[in-house]
C-alpha cells in the first residue's frame, strides 16, 4: 500500500504524463532550465547544511568565479562542489541509463560533493561513531555501517519496481541519512541519491528549499520513528513543484492544457474560500499547489479537481 494520497499520487502522473507529451523537449529551454534549477538546488542544499552563499552568490561563484568578499573559502567551494556532482547526475542519467544505484554510486556522489572541503574523508565511510545534533535518532556503531549499506541497497534493488518512484525515491533518502555512513554531507549525498531515482524515471531535479528546512527536519524525524508517511508527502510536493516549474515554462502560451498557477489571494478571490483556507488544504494535500519563494501558488483548475472530488465522496 503506497504511503502516497491517492489525490497527490494522481496529480503527479497527470504532470509527468503532460511534461512526456511535450517531449522531446526544445533543447534550448531545457538547458536553462537545467542551469536554473542546478544554481537553485546547490543553493538550497548547502543552505540547509548551514552554507552562508546567498542564491545570487551561489550564481557568481559557480558561473562567473567570484570570490564573495567576507564569505568563508569553505562555503565557495562547497558551492562548487556540489554543482560538479549535479554535472555528474546530468551524465548518469543521460549517458548511462543502464547504471544502477549501487554503494559505489552513493560513494562518488559523496566524493564529488566534498572533494575540496574534506578531502581525506571524500567518498569514504566514518570510522567512528556520531551524533546529530538536535536530533532524537542516533545512527548505527561505524562498525555496522558497511552492512548497513549493503542492506539499503539490497532492498532498493527489491523494492525497485514494486513501490511507486516517488515513494521510493522518498524512503531511500531517508535510509540513508538514518544510516548517516559519512562523517559530513550525508544530506546532500541523500538529495543527489534521491534525485538520481527520480531522474532516470524522468521527472525533472527537484529541490528542497532552504524555506522549508525546519518542516523537512521535522518530517525526518517522525521518519525515524517508523512514521514516514509525511515525509514521503513533503518530497512528493517538492516533486509537483518541479514539475510545475517545467510545465510553466514549456508548455506553449496558447495550449489549452497549461495552467495558470497564481498566488492563493488571486484564487481567493474568485472562489467561495479565502486565502487562508487554502493555505489550510494545501498544508492538509488536499489541494495541488507549488511554493515559489515564500508563496504558495495554486490553479483554478486545481481548485475545480477538489471541489469535483469533495462533490464525489458526498454523492
């Protein structure tokens, strides 16, 4: 039984289904995109790590070699770090569909991410024990981690096609941060891990936004206490989010098919529901939406699927 609602499960491969009737995709907007969401998601992942580059920042040092005046060297070269590994991703899915997620794979995404920032350490397992902090979960002895490893990926490889991607996408993210097998970047080796998944069933990179970093701690927690239902729901909103983003922008102007997604006070106003309402669906997945910023946008269309589906379960 998928841990996904039946209503956000729908959504989601009524996007996908959209996004792979426009393909093949114009290469031109496709590669902008990619540099958008590439810049967006080191951003957004090295931020939630605690990296001080603000998203304009992150664009100057990766695309124009900046040096950020009073910014520490680490966080320059975590910026640049993590943009080669997104590289990296780009080539795995185009090039070698066939390769599979293995311990090796998850080790040279590690490497890649923290080659200049801790460079003895890249690639290999923690030798010692370790705490997070602020967190109630404490990971396996180093000892254990090597079997650990070869266990989480023992049951990707069964669950590979018995689970929807999104969800299994989802639950290995979290696996391998419960197992947290390196000293540092265990997150944003989890994202890329994650996002590898997603991408080769071709859903576009998704991100988890530096906003939201206090909800995805949280939902990783409850994770960690054999609830991962929310946080299986909160990737699968970051993935809708993605998919938005795409659609929006290649999806001609003039095409019947394409929403128009707008902030929840526009929706608002022509509707029986006020803002905060909305908001209240969204937050309880009962009604499609995407955050840009701090700002959450939904469509008329969205709307009309949850009154439609409301009408249906009173019938």
């Amino acid at each position: 039984m998928t841990l996904l609602p039946k209503n956000l499960q729908e959504s989601l491969e009524r996007r996908l289904h959209a996004l792979n009737k426009l393909r093949p995709l114009p290469h031109s907007a496709v590669q902008k995109l990619r540099e958008h969401f590439k810049i967006e998601m080191t951003y957004n992942s090295n931020a939630i790590e605690g990296n001080s580059l603000t998203l304009k920042e992150t664009f100057l040092v990766i695309n124009e070699g900046i040096t950020v005046k009073g910014k520490p060297l680490k966080d320059h070269l975590e910026a640049k770090d993590h943009h080669a590994a997104l590289e990296y991703l780009y080539e795995l899915v185009e090039y070698k569909k066939q390769q599979t997620l293995s311990e090796q794979l998850v080790r040279t995404l590690h490497q890649l991410i923290t080659r200049e920032t801790e460079e003895e350490w890249a690639g290999r397992y923690r030798e010692s024990n370790v705490f997070i902090g602020g967190a109630d979960h404490t990971p396996p002895d180093a000892i254990d981690v090597p079997l650990q490893m070869k266990k989480l990926i023992d049951w990707f490889q069964k669950n590979q096609k018995k689970l929807p991607i999104v969800e299994l996408a989802a639950l290995f993210h979290h696996r391998l941060v419960f197992i947290h097998p390196f000293l540092d970047g265990n997150g944003r080796t989890a994202r890329l891990a994650m996002n590898l998944i997603l991408m080769k069933a071709g859903y576009p990179l998704v991100v988890v936004l530096k906003n939201d970093r206090k909800k995805y701690y949280r939902v990783l927690s409850e994770a960690d206490k054999e609830n991962p239902k929310s946080f299986v729901q909160f990737v699968a909103r970051a993935v809708e989010r993605s998919l938005d983003i795409y659609l929006k922008t290649l999806t001609p102007i003039s095409s019947k098919e394409r929403e128009r997604f707008l902030p929840l006070f526009q929706i608002a106003e022509k509707s029986p529901y006020s803002a905060k309402y909305l908001n209240l669906l969204i937050r309880q997945g009962k009604l499609e939406a995407h955050k840009e910023g701090r700002i959450w946008f939904t469509s008329q269309e969205a709307l009309k699927r949850y009154q439609d589906g409301r009408q249906r379960k009173r019938e």
